[in-house]
C-alpha cells in the first residue's frame, strides 16, 4: 500500500500549524465549525504569524492541510499514480469474464430487455411470455409493438443501452453489463479524489478507493445490469461537486472579505456575496440524473441541500460576519434553491425526452379528460396534453410502488443492512463435473453463485465505525463526519419508512449500494481521526498505522476468498458453504 502523505502522518507537528490541528478531534478542532467559537469581525494578520489575511482566512475556513494539500512532490506523484494503480485494480476485478454468468440475473431480466428496446426503439417495449432464453441466446429482437408498463425513470435504462450500443448490440452478455462495470470502476475513482480533498489527505484518499474496489457489494453491482449502480453514481457525483462547491466558495469568501480588510474597512452586519457557483449546478444536474434513475434520488436532494446550506452558514460565520445566519440565508441559501430545485427538477423532466417524442410510450396518449386552459396558446396543447400525461403515469408508478408488498425469500428490513445480515442471492447453480466450468475430475457438481454480499469485514467495521462518527460530530462538530453520514441517512434511513413496524413494502439489502460510498468514507473517516489524535506522539502514531493497515489488508484478503462467489466462478460446494459465515447468507 502506497505510504501515507506525510500531512498526514507527519510524527511532528507542523510548526506553522495552528496549536490545535484544524481537522483533529482528539481535543476540540480549531476550525469553521467548532461549537464554541463567536463570530466576530476578521482581523488583520499580526506580524508573528506571518500570513497574509487571505492566508489567514483561508487557514481558518479550510485548515492547513488543504492549504497543504499537493505541495510535496511525492504527494502529487501518489495522488496521481497512486489512483491510477488502484483504479486498474477496480477495472481488473470488475471487468474480468464480464460475460459470465450468461445468462439475465435476478432484476437484469428487466432492465437489460428495456434498455435494449430504448436503443432500438425510443420506448420500453413489451416481450413474449418467457423471452429470456431466446434473449440469451442472441435472439434480442423478440420485443412486441406494443410498450411495456415499467416503473423507474429512463436513465438507468438509456445507460444501460449506450453500454450495449458502444459493443454493438446486445447479443454478448458483456454488453449487458459493459456500462455497469465502467461507471463502477469511474466511482472508485471519483472516491479516491473526493476522499483525499475531503480528509486533506492523499493516502486516506487511497484507502477510501481501494476498500470500494473489493467490496463485494460494489463488485457485483458493477458486473450485473441493474439500475442501483447508476443512482450510486450519479450521487457519488453530485456529493464531490459539492465538496468541491464547499472549498471553491470558501477559497472566494476569504479572497472578498480580505480584500475589504486589507483596503481598511471591517466586516460588518453582512459579508460579500458569491457569484455563481457552477458546482453546485452540477450537483444539481446530478441529482436530477439521480432522480432519473430512482426516485430515490430524491432523498439526496433534500439531504445534500440542506448539508450545502449549513456549510454556507457556518463559512460566514467563521469569516467574521455578524448575522451570518441571515446573511446566509439570503446570499446563499435562497440562491441555492432558486438554482438547485429547478435545476433538478428541469434535468429529471429532460430525462423522459425520448418518452414524449414517442407516440407510443407507455401512457403518452392518455386522455386524461382535463383540456388546456383557455389561455393557453393552441401551440402549447400537445405540451399540456404530454405534460398531463405523465403526470397520471407517475401517479401510476407511485401507486405500484407504495403498494408492493410481494413475498419474496430474499426480502430484508433495513436494520440488517449496515451488517449484510440478508445479502441478496443474484445467480445460482450447480454445475455438474464437466460441465459449466466445474473440473472434470470434481468429485461433486461445483457451486457458481453472484450474491450482493459487501465485504463482511468491511462492513461490520463499518457498523461500529458509524457510532463512533456521531460521537466525533456531537463533541466536535467536525464537518466531515456530518457530510459522510448525510449520504449514509439519506441511502439508508427512508427506507425505515417501508418496512415493518410502518409498512410491509418487499425491499433488498442491495439497495445499500447507494450509499456503499458513504459507509467505505466513514470507515477512512475514523482510520483518518485515529491519525490525527496520534499527531506529535511517535509510538502511538505507528501503533494507528500499523493497526489500519492490518485492517485494510485484512479487508483485502477477505475479498480474495468471497470473489469467487461474487463473480460466478465455479468453487467446490463444500468451499461455497464454508464462506457463508451466517446461515441467513444462505
């Protein structure tokens, strides 16, 4: 494993850090956000500190390590070669026999078939009673001239099916999945650099990347041609442009308020505004593509929002602005929801283009008996009609999805998520000696399976990590924790909403693929806190390096033994039973 940078792990404080490291937690941060520091007006830099105001600022509003953060040599050479080498590692697991099994797994047998019909024909198209086999079997163009009625938005679909039409077409299995696999391998990428601007740390970066690239849930997800992966992605994406939104308004805030410092003047009542930030709109449009896979993108919106926000207020305060709390709402937050929500709402809109240009979609010509009102221009009718039209078929598809309550074995409440307690089983077979892959010389048929299991080890260290990041939050306010476990509610919790005791609706825990990202960044999270509570004790410092170390490489092992059956490889029976480690794995 690449070494830590040494920001990071220096065993000697930095003699031009503040006395409190901006980002520990072993005592109470000197940072934006600590609890219980008063706003006031910024003062000039004094003589014996050196820095300019701006410098100042930006110490106090983002902490020397960012300020640090790619100033060594062989910090940038890790941050770039180092997430090259890992991102190879995510393609090589991801895509190796892509194409197997070859046959449609579990939900594939819907979402692979309309994606297909989208490429062909612009609208989701209905099949023959039991088209799988003739599907698999390179027979693709059995679909019926008449559409199919489906539940989730498009993107996920239209990703699916830009995947099958760079392979040209869909005969191969690998085509099924290609578009999968490379937005999976893109996300451990895209954790890598968020995670390193967010810990102010490129080998925590590097951790974060490497336990995404062998999760086990991340594996399959990547290797199958469901829509979770999507929504994950475009969240993953939404969540770094705001990382990226937070740094680029704070770098600005402090380079405005220094500039009416150093001229002479003082920051009163209310601070300077902004401008535009393109970040957050392309956070916004993310969302929407989220939305445009599942409608659970939508907790996201509201999640990432209000995250945004509360960053906002606490930069302003930090910056010295007296009523930073007013004066946050009106130059940040009302802008926000006048450029977010539209934008959201305007891009989810945009994803069912193909819909409306297509007569035949499902519902588009519903007569929904309401005529346009009367001041409405005769141009505009055909819009009002499309408008009305997918108005009721939503209404539709929130009615099927309120009410799905069908048993199924593999159902799980979401309280046994975070420890993988009922992984879902995706394929399974047992092909006999000979046969499929299995060894001839076998001395039984052999076991192939895809179960969405993340990384055990992984994830129960997760698990213990999340309390210990609430505990962090609560006593020192400490902004990266609360930005971690934002993602992780808004993936996780809804869904408490839909299960017993409040309802009976059929839901699986790979839905945790969403927020997969999230539990891997609280895990770093923790590993990244242990480091800086040890910053200036050299024993205790190589005691946390030695001990995260051994855990990630633990986690790694780990998922060398389970990649078999997260892939479909053909193993013994008897090594199959060995990893399922609980009986509700089964």
């Amino acid at each position: 494993m690449p070494q830590p940078d040494a920001a990071a792990l220096s065993s000697t404080p930095d003699p031009a850090a503040p006395t409190r490291p901006d980002d520990a937690v072993a005592r109470p941060p000197a940072t934006d956000e600590s609890a219980g520091s008063e706003p006031g007006p910024a003062a000039p830099a004094s003589p014996d500190d050196g820095l300019s105001t701006r410098d100042r600022l930006l110490r106090d509003l983002l902490g020397h390590r960012r300020m640090q953060l790619g100033t060594l040599a062989s910090d940038r050479f890790w941050g770039v070669f180092g997430a090259l080498l890992i991102t190879a590692l995510a393609a090589l697991v991801r895509f190796y026999e892509l194409a197997r099994p070859g046959k449609l797994v579990f939900d594939e047998t819907y979402y692979v078939k309309e994606g297909y019909s989208l490429m062909r024909l612009g609208w989701e198209a209905a099949w023959p009673e039991n088209p799988n086999p003739a599907f698999e079997s390179g027979n693709v163009d059995s679909y019926l001239d008449h559409p199919e009625y489906v539940v989730h938005p498009p993107v996920g679909k239209w990703m699916i099916a830009l995947g099958m039409r760079v392979l040209g077409g869909a005969s191969d299995p690998m085509a099924w999945r290609f578009a999968s696999a490379v937005v999976g391998v893109v996300a451990v990428l895209l954790i890598i650099r968020i995670a390193r601007r967010l810990f102010a740390s490129t080998a925590m970066g590097l951790v974060a990347g490497l336990l995404l690239a062998v999760d086990g849930g991340a594996i399959v997800h990547s290797r199958t041609g469901l829509l979770d992966q999507f929504l994950m992605f475009w969240v993953l994406v939404a969540f770094g442009c705001l990382v990226m939104d937070r740094e680029w308004a704070r770098r600005r805030l402090a380079d405005r308020v220094a500039s009416v410092i150093d001229s002479g003047g003082i920051v009163g009542l209310y601070g300077p505004p902004l401008g535009f930030r393109w970040w957050r709109l392309a956070a916004a449009v993310s969302l929407g593509l989220a939305c445009g896979v599942k409608w659970s993108g939508l907790y996201f919106v509201a999640a990432f929002c209000l995250l945004t926000v509360a960053w906002d207020l606490a930069a302003r305060r930090a910056a010295g602005v007296r009523r930073w709390f007013e004066d946050g709402l009106l130059a940040d937050a009302l802008p926000a929801a006048l450029v977010m929500l539209p934008t959201v709402a305007l891009t989810y809109v945009a994803t069912w283009s193909a819909w409306f240009a297509s007569e035949k979609s499902y519902m588009r010509a519903t007569d929904t008996g309401l005529t346009p009102p009367s001041w409405m221009p005769s141009w505009a009718h055909g819009a009002w009609d499309g408008g009305r039209s997918l108005w009721e078929y939503h209404t539709t598809m929130w009615g099927f999805h309120t009410t799905l309550e069908a048993e199924h074995s593999y159902a799980a409440h979401p309280a046994g998520w975070i420890v993988q307690w009922r992984p879902t089983s995706f394929f399974w077979e047992r092909p006999e000696p000979g046969q499929g892959g299995c060894p001839a010389d076998a001395v039984e048929a052999c076991a192939a399976a895809v179960t969405s299991l993340g990384n055990p080890l992984l994830w129960w260290l997760a698990a213990l990590a999340i309390p210990a990041a609430v505990g962090l939050i609560v006593q020192f306010s400490d902004w990266r924790g609360l930005a971690i476990l934002t993602g992780t509610a808004a993936g996780w919790l809804p869904w408490f909403a839909y299960s017993a005791p409040f309802a009976d609706r059929t839901i699986f825990t790979f839905y945790s693929i969403v927020f997969t990202p999230f539990v891997v960044l609280t895990l770093t999270y923790v590993f990244t806190v242990w480091l800086e509570a040890t910053e200036g004790r050299r024993r205790a410092r190589r005691a946390a390096v030695a001990t995260i170390v051994t855990m990630v490489v633990l986690i790694v092992a780990v998922s060398a033994l389970f990649y078999p059956l997260w892939t479909a490889q053909p193993v013994s029976y008897d090594y199959w039973h060995r990893l399922m480690w609980l009986p509700q794995w089964i």
